[in-house]
C-alpha cells in the first residue's frame, strides 16, 4: 500500500504544479506589434519601397489602398467613368457581371470592389491611427495627419457619410458628407499650420517642411490634397471653395520648385526599348517620363505612391490591361489578363499630333520582343495578327479579344514582371495647372481665366491653345491629360456628366453619384452605418 | 466487434527441478459440448511450449510430468490441468456467458456493449471494405450509418473527406478525432488498413464528451490487431489490382471540334488517354504473430505500391507495426508497447494533366515537330503548345516533363501502463509520441511551359520545396475503481489528466531561372539565377508555438438490475489557442438505457434496447494565435502590417447533441435506430468585421459567428436470411438522412464559394442564410431560350427587370434562385453476404440521393465560346451549340443521385487438408467501382462535401476548405477508377 500513496502523491503533485495546466501561448513566427524594419531599405536609391522610415508602416499600407491595381479604389474610379471599360470576352471576364454593372451604373451594395475601396482606405487609416496612437516626431505627425485627411476624402468622395475613426478603437457614429469635409479641410489646414488658404498665407509654421521627397508629404503635397478638395468643395458640401483650390495650386506651382516636364527639361532612357524594334525610342521625354518606370525622380511629381517590381506591389496595369500575347512584346515574365481598354469615343477624344495620344495608349499591330508579328492562334476572325484596334464591338457577352485602345501610360520595361515598377503619382504639377485653371474659371465665372494654364498643359503635348475654351473642351482637355489617374469619375459628377449616357451606359440615376455603403460592412456594423440614398 | 479479454495465469510458487523431472508425450482432444473445437490452444504453464489443435480439436505436445496444462479458445472458460503423468487428457471447455457479451472500446476504458447509452457502431474486420482499399478510413465507406466518406474521384494521394452525421463545425477542424490504441489525435495514415481489427465510431456527443473539445464531429476508435496466445503464426495477405478510368465527362473529338468551328490544328488527338493509363496497385502484407499466457505480440510489414489513373501519379509505401503486450509484478501491471513506423513516397503528379487533357485542343498535334506552322519545339522540350492563350497548356508536356513528388516519414510509438491496485482498482498511465516528416518537391522544367515558363528569354523552370517536420506528445494518467451498491447496483468510476502538445516547423522555398534541363533540381539549386535577381525567390518559414491541450475528466457508469445502465461524464479542457479567460471549457454528458427485455421477456428476441443520451462537445479554432494580434512583413521588408484582427474574446465552439437509440435482435435479425438533434453554437468562422472598427486595420477575424442545428436519423438493420452450415447469406441495410440549418449568423445571409478564372470571377455559388438549410447552390435560373448565343434568364420575381448580375444576388429584387442542395438527402449502404460452401461472395451496393453538383468544367468549357475556340469544348447532353458565352445559371447545376455497385468479391477457402505447415489458403478476386446509375454528367457523381477552393495552383495539394459550401464539382478533382483485383492469403 505504500506503493500506491506513493504513486498517488506523485499523480497529484503532477496534476497540480502549474506547469501541467500552462496554456501560455507565445508565438514565434509573428511579431506581437507592428515594427520598424532597423535596416532602412537599401533599394530606395532606384525608387524601391521608399524610406524605411517610422513611418514605413502607414505609407506602405497606403500603397496597398489600391491606387493602381485591379479590384478596388482605382477601379471603380476609372471604369464607372467613360474613361475605358472591363468587356466581357466570351467566356472571359464575365466575373458575375461586376464590370459590365460598373459601366452601366447599375452597381449595389454587394459590389465585391465597391467593398474592396472602402476596406483598402481603413486598413491604411487604421495604420495611421497605431502610429498616431504610439507617437511620432512633429514631422512625422503632421505627415501622418495629411495622410489619413487624404484617405478620409477618397472615403467621402466614394462614400459620402463614413464613420471618422481617429484612433484606434473609436466607434463614432456615421458622419455626414459635410462633417466628413470639415474634417479633412481641418486636419489639412492644421498640419500646414494656417486658418485658411489664400493667396498670401504663411506656411512657414508647418511641421511638414518643403523637404523633396516624392514617397513623404511635405507642405506642397498638403497644400495639392486641399487643392483637390476644394475643386470638389461645391459637390460635398454644395458650396464651392474655387478661389481657395486655385489659391493652393498656385502656391505649389509658384513657390514649390517642381518642374513641368517638356522634351526639353525631361529626358530618360527608354527602359522599354526592344533592341530589335527600331521604332522603338531610345529615350522618352516629357509627359511620358512621368509615368515611366524609372519615373521615382521626375520633377514634376510632388507626392506619389512607391511602386516596385522586386519590393512593393501593387501597380498592375500590364496585366490589367494587355492581351496575353502582348506577353512577348516585352518578355514580361508571365501573361496578362487581357481585361481593361478605353472606350473608342474617349481614345478619339485625343487629335492627331496629341503627344499624350501615343504615350497613353496602345493601338495597331504589334510585334515581339525580336520584331515579329505577334500571333493570337484563338482569333476566330481569322486574323492572326494581333491588331489593338479602337474600336469594341460590344461590352458583353463577345466582346472582340483585341478589341479597344490599351492602357499604355504607364510604360514598360523590358522583362517586367506582373508587378511594375513605375510609381504612382497623387500630386503632380500638371494636374495642379489644370485646377488652378479650373479653379480660377470658375471663382470668376469666366473659363477664358483657365487659357494661360491649359494652353501650358496643351502647349506641352504639342498641340496649340483650346479653342474654343468652355466647359465642355476644358473637361475634355483636363481628361485627356489625367487619363488613368483616377480622376475622371470625380472630374464628370463636378461637371454635370455622370448621368450622361456614354457607349453601353444609359442609366441615370443620380444616386450613382455616391457608391453604396458596402453591404459587408453594414452587416458587421450592428446598425451604425445605414445605406446611402437610392441604393 | 469482440475483443478477448486475456485471462491471466496466477502463478503459484511451484519450483521447478529439472533434474527429477522427465518429459513425456501428451495427446488429446479438446471439445465444446457440441464437438470438437479446432484452433484452440493448449500450453504448458509458465513456458512458451504450447501448441493447437487440429482440425479435429485433437493435440500433440511434449510436457514434463508434474506440468500444468492450460486450455484456452475465445468464448470459452479457460482450464488448467495437472499432467501428473497422464499421456491422455481429454477436456471439454464451458462456455464464458460473460466472454461472449461484446465489449465495445470506449473513452478510457470499455464496456459490455448492452451498458452503452450512446450512438456506437462497431465495424470488425469481416465487415470491412474489401478490395484495394489504401486508406483506413476507406475501409468503413457507407458502412456506418451517418458516416459519410467520399475520396471524389479516387486520387490514391488524397486522404478522403470523412464527415460524421454531417456538418458539426464550421470554421474548426470538421474531421472525426481519431484514437488508435488509445492514443488520443493519432494519426490514421499511420496505420495500413490490414493491421486493423476493429473500428469503433462514437457517433454521438454523449459518448464523444468524455474527449471534450475534439469529439464534436464524432470519434473514431481504431483497435489494431494483437498476437494471441498459443503458438507462432504468420499470415501473408497479397494483393494486385488493375484500375482504369471509370467515367470521363465527354468533349468533342477532333473532327467534331473542327467542324464546331474550332481551329483545327491539322493533328487528332485524344488528350484524356494521353494522360491516363492502367493503373497497377500491388499489396504485400506480412504478420507474425504469437504468445503465451503472460505476454503477446504482433509484428507486421506492408508494402504497398499504387499507382493512379493520371500518368506518373501514385505513392509507395512501407509501414511496419510491432505491438507487444506483457503482465508482471504477480500479473498486477500489464504493460502495453506499440510502435509503427510509415515511409511513403508520392508521385503527385498534376491533376491539371487531367483538367487540359479534357480541354486542350483536340486537332493540337503532340509534338512540336507535327505544328501546323513552324514551331520553336526545342524550346518546349519537343512538344507543342498553343502560345499566347490564357489558361492552356499542352497536357502529355506537363505530365511527362514535370516532377510532383513528396515524401512523408511518420513514427509513432505508445507505452500503456496499467497497474491493479486491488481487484476494483486500478490506475493507467499512457506515455505516446508521434513524429512526422513531409518533404515535398515539384520541379516544372526549363522546357515546359506550365510553370516552367519555357516562354520566357530569361527565367525558366521552377523548383520548388516544401518541407514539414510535426511532434505530437500526449501523456495521460487516469484511474477506474468498481464497486457495488447493494445487491443490484454496479457502479464504476473513471478519473484522470490529459496533457498533449503539438509542435511543428515549415518552410518553403521556390527558385527558376535554370541554366537547361541538364541539372537534377534537387541537387541544383545554386544555379537558379534568381539569387541574381530580386524578388523572384520565394520562401518562408513558420515555427507554431506549443500548441496545448490539457484537460481533466471523470466517469460514473451505473448498472442496474442488469438491466438500467446510467452513464455520466464530465471533463474540463483547455487550450493554449484561446485568450486569457477563455482558455477553459467544461464538456459533461449523460445517458440513461433500459434493457427492456429483462421486463418484457418478449419470445425469440435477444436484445430490445431503448437508450438516451445527451453531451457537449467543443471544437477547437483551426489555427493558433487568433487571440493575439499579429504582424506579417509588407513585402518590401520595411516595415510588418497586420495579417489578423485578434479576437481575445474567442471561445470554445460548442455542440450539443441529444440522441434517441433503439436497438432490437433476434436470432436472425437486428437492428438499430438513431434519432438526433444536434445544435452547434458559437460556431467558429473567420468573419469581415467593419473596417473601421478594426484595431489593426485588418477586416476580417474568427468570431463566435452563429448557430447551426443538425436533425437526423440513422438505420441500420441485417438480416441472417440462410444460417446453415454450408450455405449462409447475410444482408444488411443502411441509411442515413440528415437537414442542417443555420439558425444564427453575423450576417443574414451570405454567398460563398467563386467560381473563379478565366471570366467567372466574383461569381459565388452557394448561399448561407440564417433560417435556411445549408448547402444551397443559389444562382441565375436559365430558361432554356437562347438569344444571340446568350441563355436567356428567368425573372424568378416577375417584377418584369432582370437583375441577374452577381452583386444582385442578394438583393430584394435580384432574379436568383435555388439551384439544388449540395448535401444529399439520404444514403444508403447495403451489403450482402453468402457464403456457399468453400466460395464466398460480398457485395456492397451504395447510393447518394438528392443532391446537386455544380458540374464547372461545363459552366467553363460548354459554351461554345469563339474567342476561346482554341479549347476543347465539354459536350454533354445538355450542351447547346447556341450558347457562345459563359454565364453561370440553373444550366450548370445537376441533380447527381447515384447508386452503385462499389464492390463485388468472391472468395475461396482452399481445403488443405492437414498440412503441417499450411494452416489456411484464400484466394479472392475484387471489383470495385463496377458500375454506377446516374444522371449526372460529370466525371463522378459523389457528393463533395467541403469546397476544395478554385484551383490547386499546380504544385502543391490544394489549400483550406469550406464546409459551408458543399456541392462544387470543381476542375481540379480527380477522375473516379474502376479497379480488378485479385488477392491472396495465406496462414501459417
């Protein structure tokens, strides 16, 4: 029997020492919180993934809001718009009808992209608030501060009534448009250390400083924000704010030293060049080096997103856009998805002699990486020979596979891989011409006001000054310049076209001005977020 | 199932002198009252000499003269016996009234199967699937009532899908917890199916509780098979099996695809045969086994070799078992010691072999050299491919000149101690281990163009490595005591501690850019060029933290009258996956039966049982870390960004289960029914939470999300309809049927489940609403009209507008519908025995009713899209000339009811007479898979119970699966085989 106390004690003190009921679960794999690499990123010489600074977290979810890929905030900016479309091609990209839905504005709330946006600005708000919330430097708070105000104007501009969250945790109730605005507009004047914008304001009490970098806002990029979102003032709030979006671009023109690139001030080497296709340019000048690969230094941009091949994803207009033998126009290392074109009217929008024509698309026969004609062995018209043409002779179910101009303003490099290289421009100079033309037009009533900005615009395309000028040609003008920038769906609803009937669009329901709530998000919100009208 | 319960020896302190003694001849003969009983075993006490009877029940052995002879057979009274000098001793044994109750293995313990308040069902090894069956779980398809087991397709590198009484669990792990020998999580591959004796499935949450938090979708208890007492024997089981396809889905040949208007080539090729071939599987098991009265064992080895329809697929296999089991301190400590040990080497191949075999251009010739036009083929390792289309790849190129292969070492070994305080007392530790190793490698050559990217000036071929290494430790202390309460009562009582950690490390790493083909990628991959190249190499690596369970439980099971039996049980469990203060769980059960033929004493029947039970289960989250938040690198190595919004407040995922049992027998009938009703609450799922509410920015997180409730009810009934001695024939019947729905969600409704690329994207399939049963295909209905090669659609709400586009598919006044269910409505299992003298014959009939498969290789590749018109084109009865785009609707969703004929053997026992060495011959020949009766088009019209997801991405097995949305046929699943087999065994 002693044996048996014994073997009982033994069982007990096993049982009841702490570590036989120790659940503690550390993980091994994944920080706990978020962090700062301590090596700052040695590729940010050539463009890379930008700085590895504290602020690194934020800036690179900002980088995955989807500014130039497929699925989210971009796409819903350009295909709602008449700027190009996603065609049904047969039994390719039907994908439930979302894109035929996009174009012909008959979207709703379960719209899996229209869901996709809205995700993409929180999560980057979110990143802004941890940083906010564990405390930054005055720069690197007033960076941040702009930052967040910028995703909270995309959310109005999409949404209207969003939930402000400013840090973490914060379940305030549903804003209105107008509340929406008023934070931002504050934010912004704040950071830029001023009440009001205005012709002779005093920035020089702005923790962002004019420091140059394309990846980090400084005061110049604040001030291009709030330039946007006073051009758009009138249709937030339903009162303009022209003289002030006028005031701020022309205090980053004036005063920023960002250079409009021409031929003459631009030059890069081609990094596209096929060394068998004579037609092929050495170098690019121009417009066109501003949204090239090796675009990361381009004087004309204030503030952009850091895209890259090796070390930041997220820009994919090659795959989006070209059809999968153009794979061996430029050996790109996999195949495109042959998805999204220009709508002819608005590739035909452009004139012969347009330089900005031949950089923004891709039209006509195309040959190899060796100057060969590419083949398409699927053509069934019996045209081999892969031929963009401007023309798509429908938008669903057969839309032609070559059918439709391709998005080529952001240029190739040679062997790119699915994810680009180029950067993705916010802020840049021309679109800043172009409001404070805009801006000055229409704080005037006179569009004669804008000549002296969009004949620069113009001029540097090599094309002479808008005749007539007026509010039509103006938004042609200003459209053909900020082609695939995501500007477009905004720049048509300030102008009064949205509801106009374009190619297969004929709805005109006003209500597509704003996007729904998502309708995931109105599920999971227990009835603090209620749906935009119409929808 | 029937285990014998080893009767132990009681020493006496007999001194044996060797030098006095003389050992002398002893014969006899050993019957029952009815005759002579062959087989049983006779031995000298306290050695190892022993021996068995013949097939007259005569024996022979040499024994000293003052030796104890020990008689033994199972079901019978063990009797000893003084030689005392005799040289004949002639025994008739008693039968064992107690040996001859079944006693069924159940949590910690066993009891008389009449004592059991809950749903168990017992499969021995005569029950058993016959044929080529290479997973254990295979062995019991469609012979459990509410167990379903489907491997879709038959991929012999695939584990099949095993749902127990259908779905218990959504976002946690819905595979029944498996026990082999009692060790609790073990792992089923490590067993060979012929090693095993008898599967027990606890089915129910009153016999599941005593496990708590894994025994929510039911347990499966493996006993393996032991060595007896009496002699060595050795037993060869051999096996060899031809299987070639069974249904293929029909596409177009080469002609006909011309004269669709497809671009014809100039070639004719039959892709499918291409890369399917006759598939050979070869079985060798061998087991040696032997003991005396104190100890026992068994030792096996297996090998087996299979290949798969697909070209280059199918695995080898070697497994060996040893299972030895020993008494000693006066026969108070038995001591039990398992070790199994399991190599197999896969050849995964590329299911898409099978995918572009249907619909790769039927006038593409094979070879480059036989193009049409001229064509680069050395850049293509020879063979032709059509460049520049998306999603197609010449199939006889993938399948030769890839490499998919894996190779997986798993070791487990158990040590059982158990040790008799007193008669009613005892106490059982169990130490086990299992360790498990996973290398999987793939290599696409330089010159192949599906995921080589031959293609390419630059970077061509691919390798990659997968490697997995897992430890499993479970150590368990617990005590029974039994003990009576007055004359009428017997109480017992069980109590212990469970302790298990799992720990495991992974990574991977892929490479390209291959100077040529000239290297072993194995042995090569200095000279990818990607490590001159940013970005291109990928790997990773993932080290869990220990990952524990601990719990504590206790049992009191009641007799009383011999004739009421109570059990109840309790155990309280937590897990190092839940948050502070959520970590621990309580899981108690209760069950009450009457016998109520101890009252009734109804004429001619033996068994007329009524037992209720009820029991919570929990289940646990599918991964770790959930309550914490965690961080994952942004891709440029800055800086980490959340992948997960953590959920400190999770908690244990509970299933409540009472069930209603009634089991009735005579002499020649038997049957069972089982009634449940189950609720699942708190069930586990990863949820979208509102995007400005996340702490981490991440919008999604496993959430406590809903309510699911399970009705079902199961049968099962045999019938003795001959019992003679030469000719027998037995049939058994039985059913399942079963209606789950979602009671509560975080969302009304929801749709799941995308159909995916090229072209049918954000297209999902299967709805999930709060109300409803789960399982709906919910989608656009086709009215059979088409209009400039559209379908045109129904306005199911006649409100006169059409709003079929997939984000209206919710909507209040979207035009969608149910399709069809996923999840049939009942199954059936029937098997036939008859036995005719020497011959036997088995056939196992089983059937599927009442649900739907969406068939997606024709949503994709029936219409007869142009500017595709480089694929072949699917081409089924339902196939209409007209339709030239694709648009997912009711056209694609199919009723896919079957029956069939899964397995015909006819056996024959050779009579060898009396062979000294022989002790018995068996040859048998098996069908499998002979023939099925449906409608469904597809290739196989099983159920498929989870969603497999959209494509396997080539390499690799495919990813996680979604039990909320059963019934996609998807393009990746394998083609289903008919095999013939012949085996032989033979006992020594």
């Amino acid at each position: 029997m002693k044996n048996i106390r014994n073997v009982i004690m033994m069982c007990a003190g096993l049982l009841f020492s702490s570590s036989c009921t120790n659940l503690d679960e550390n993980l091994l794999g994944s920080p706990a919180e978020p962090f700062v690499s301590d090596i700052p990123s040695a590729a940010f010489e050539g463009g890379g993934a930008g700085p590895g600074d504290a602020l690194a977290p934020a800036y690179s979810q900002f980088r995955n809001a989807g500014n130039a890929n497929h699925g989210g905030y971009w796409s819903i900016q350009s295909v709602s718009s008449d700027e190009m479309a996603v065609t049904q091609k047969g039994g390719d990209w039907y994908d439930g009808g979302i894109w035929i839905d996009m174009h012909r504005h008959t979207f709703g709330p379960a719209s899996g992209p229209v869901d996709s946006a809205w995700n993409q600005q929180y999560t980057a708000i979110a990143a802004c608030n941890d940083l906010l919330a564990g405390g930054l430097d005055a720069n690197g708070e007033a960076q941040i501060r702009a930052l967040r105000a910028y995703l909270y104007y995309r959310l109005m501009d999409l949404y209207g009534r969003v939930k402000i969250v400013t840090s973490p945790g914060d379940n305030p109730p549903q804003a209105t448009r107008q509340q929406v605005f008023d934070f931002v507009e504050s934010e912004l004047l704040d950071v830029l250390g001023i009440t009001a914008v205005s012709s002779s304001m005093d920035l020089s009490g702005s923790a962002l400083g004019t420091d140059k970098n394309p990846y980090r806002i400084n005061l110049f990029a604040a001030l291009g924000i709030l330039s946007k979102v006073y051009l758009n003032a009138e249709v937030y709030t339903g009162t303009g704010r022209y003289q002030e979006a006028a005031d701020a671009a022309s205090y980053v023109i004036d005063q920023g030293g960002y250079i409009l690139c021409d031929d003459s001030n631009c030059i890069k080497p081609n990094p596209g060049k096929r060394p068998a296709v004579d037609s092929d340019p050495e170098n690019l000048t121009g417009y066109a080096t501003v949204f090239a690969p090796n675009n990361q230094d381009s004087p004309e941009i204030i503030w952009s997103v850091a895209y890259d091949g090796v070390s930041a994803a997220g820009m994919n207009f090659n795959m989006m856009s070209l059809h999968y033998s153009s794979q061996f126009t430029w050996n790109f290392d996999s195949q495109p998805w042959n998805g999204y074109s220009a709508l002819e009217d608005f590739y035909n929008s452009y004139q012969d002699g347009d330089a900005r024509k031949e950089i923004n698309f891709l039209v006509g026969p195309q040959l190899d990486y060796g100057g060969s004609a590419i083949l398409d062995y699927a053509a069934t018209d019996g045209e081999l020979e892969l031929d963009y043409t401007p023309d798509i002779n429908e938008l669903e179910p057969n839309a032609s596979r070559k059918g439709g101009a391709r998005l080529n303003k952001f240029s190739h490099r040679l062997f790119e891989r699915n994810e680009m290289d180029n950067d993705m421009p916010i802020i840049r100079l021309g679109d800043l011409y172009l409001i404070r033309a805009e801006g000055m037009a229409r704080a005037a009533g006179d569009w004669n006001m804008a000549a002296p900005d969009v004949n620069t615009i113009r001029a540097r395309a090599n094309l002479g000054p808008l005749s007539p000028l007026n509010e039509d040609t103006f938004l042609a003008e200003r459209g053909r310049e900020m082609f695939q920038e995501a500007v477009r769906r905004q720049d048509l609803i300030r102008f009064g076209k949205f509801d106009d009937p374009w190619w297969e669009k004929t709805n005109n329901d006003a209500h597509k001005a704003l996007f729904p709530i998502p309708q995931p998000q109105i599920d999971a919100s227990n009835g603090t977020l209620t749906q935009n009208p119409g929808y | 199932m029937k285990i014998k319960l080893l009767k132990s020896l009681v020493v006496i302190g007999a001194f044996l002198c060797f030098g006095f003694i003389q050992a002398q001849e002893v014969t006899g003969t050993v019957s029952d009252v009815n005759g002579p009983l062959p087989g049983a075993s006779v031995l000298v006490k306290g050695t190892t000499t022993g021996t068995q009877t013949d097939f007259d029940g005569n024996f022979t052995l040499n024994a000293d003269s003052d030796a104890t002879l020990v008689f033994s057979y199972i079901g019978f009274l063990t009797q000893e016996i003084a030689v005392n000098g005799q040289s004949t001793i002639n025994v008739v044994l008693q039968e064992d009234a107690q040996a001859l109750e079944e006693v069924v293995v159940v949590g910690y313990g066993s009891q008389a199967k009449k004592e059991i308040t809950s749903a168990v069902t017992s499969v021995g090894e005569e029950e058993f699937n016959k044929g080529v069956v290479n997973d254990p779980a295979s062995l019991l398809q469609g012979k459990v009532a509410g167990l379903s087991i489907y491997n879709k397709g038959g991929n012999p590198n695939e584990d099949p899908v095993v749902r127990l009484r259908g779905i218990s669990t959504i976002g946690a792990n819905s595979e029944p917890l498996v026990i082999v020998d009692g060790v609790v999580g073990a792992s089923l591959n490590n067993v060979d199916p012929n090693d095993i004796a008898s599967i027990n499935v606890l089915k129910d949450g009153s016999a599941a509780a005593i496990y708590g938090t894994r025994g929510s979708s039911g347990v499966i208890l493996v006993t393996t098979k032991t060595g007896g007492a009496g002699g060595t024997s050795v037993d060869y089981n051999g096996q060899f099996s031809l299987a070639s396809p069974a249904r293929l889905l029909p596409v177009m040949s080469g002609d006909e695809f011309a004269a669709a208007g497809g671009v014809d080539l100039g070639s004719r090729t039959d892709w499918l045969d291409l890369v399917t071939i006759t598939a050979a599987t070869k079985i060798n098991n061998v087991a040696v086994s032997g003991g005396d009265g104190n100890s026992n064992f068994r030792v096996s080895a297996n090998f087996r070799e299979a290949q798969g329809i697909l070209y280059n697929s199918g695995f080898k296999q070697y497994n060996t078992r040893a299972n030895f089991s020993t008494r000693t301190f006066n026969d108070k400590l038995r001591i039990d010691f398992d070790a199994s040990y399991t190599k197999r080497n896969s050849n995964f191949s590329f299911t898409e072999g099978l995918r572009y075999g249907l619909l790769y251009n039927p006038t593409a010739p094979v070879l480059g050299a036989d193009s049409p036009f001229q064509f680069d083929s050395e850049t293509y390792g020879g063979y032709f491919e059509t460049l520049g289309l998306f999603d197609s790849f010449n199939p006889v190129s993938i399948v030769q000149q890839g490499t998919n292969q894996g190779s997986k070492d798993e070791f487990t070994y158990s040590a059982n101690f158990k040790y008799n305080l007193t008669d009613a007392w005892d106490l059982t530790a169990l130490f086990s281990q299992q360790s498990s190793k996973i290398l999987n490698s793939g290599y696409a050559p330089t010159t192949l163009l599906y995921l080589g990217n031959a293609s390419s000036p630059t970077r061509k071929g691919l390798a990659q490595l997968y490697t997995e290494e897992r430890n499993f430790k479970l150590f368990e202390l617990y005590t029974s005591y039994n003990t009576s309460i007055g004359e009428s009562t017997n109480l017992s009582l069980t109590g212990g501690y469970s302790w298990q950690q799992q720990n495991q490390f992974d990574y991977f790493l892929s490479a390209g850019g291959f100077p040529n083909n000239k290297l072993q990628y194995l042995n090569a991959l200095e000279w990818s060029t990607d490590l001159d190249n940013a970005g291109f190499a990928n790997y990773g690596s993932n080290n869990w933290p220990n990952d524990r369970i601990i719990a504590f439980f206790g049992r009191a099971s009641a007799t009383i009258n011999n004739a009421i039996f109570v059990n109840a049980s309790l155990r309280r469990e937590g897990s190092s996956r839940f948050g502070e203060g959520n970590k621990w769980g309580l899981f108690p059960s209760v069950g009450v039966g009457v016998d109520l033929n101890q009252y009734l004493e109804l004429n001619n029947v033996n068994l007329f049982k009524v037992r209720l039970g009820y029991g919570v289960t929990g289940a646990l989250p599918p991964t770790f870390g959930l309550s914490q938040p965690q961080y994952q690198d942004d891709g440029s190595r800055l800086s980490a960004v959340p992948s997960l919004e953590p959920n400190p407040d999770l908690k244990w995922e509970e299933k409540a289960e009472t069930n209603l049992g009634i089991e009735f027998a005579t002499n020649r009938f038997s049957g069972t029914l089982d009634l449940y009703t189950r609720d699942v609450s708190d069930f586990i799922l990863l949820a979208t939470i509102e995007t400005s509410q996340s702490v981490t920015g991440a919008n999604q997180q496993y959430q406590n999300a809903g309510k699911l409730q399970t009705k079902g009810l199961e049968l099962s009934l045999n019938y003795d309809v001959v019992k003679q001695d030469n000719l027998s024939y037995n049939t058994g019947l039985n059913f399942t049927t079963y209606k789950s729905t979602l009671k509560e969600f975080i969302t009304p409704q929801e749709m799941r489940a995308n159909l995916g690329s090229p072209g049918q994207n954000s297209t999902e399939m299967i709805r999930v609403k709060v109300g409803e049963e789960i399982g709906q295909i919910w989608g656009p209905v086709f009215t059979g009209e088409v209009v400039d090669g559209s379908q045109v659609l129904a306005d199911v709400n006649g409100d006169g507008t059409l709003n079929t586009g997939q984000d209206q598919a919710l909507a209040e006044d979207g035009d969608f519908a149910i399709l069809g269910n996923g999840i049939p409505d009942f199954e059936l299992g029937w098997s036939n025995q008859l036995t005719i003298g020497r011959f036997d014959v088995n056939a196992f009939f089983r059937g599927a009713f009442g649900h739907s498969l969406v068939n997606t290789f024709r949503a994709f590749y029936e219409p007869r899209v142009g500017s595709q018109g480089s694929y072949n084109f699917v081409n089924t009865k339902y196939a209409d000339p007209s339709i030239t785009n694709a648009q997912f609707s009711s056209l694609y969703v199919e009723k896919a009811d079957f029956f069939k004929l899964d397995n015909l053997t006819i056996g024959y026992n050779f009579d060898i007479g009396e062979n000294k060495y022989i002790k018995g011959v068996r040859l048998n020949v098996s069908g499998q898979n002979l023939f099925t009766i449906t409608g469904y088009t597809g290739a196989d019209p099983e159920p498929q119970l989870v969603d497999i997801g959209e494509n396997t991405g080539g390499a690799f097995n495919a990813l996680g699966s979604d039990p909320l949305a059963p019934g996609i046929d998807r393009r990746n699943n394998y083609f289903s085989a008919r095999t013939y087999a012949v085996g032989l065994n033979i006992n020594f």
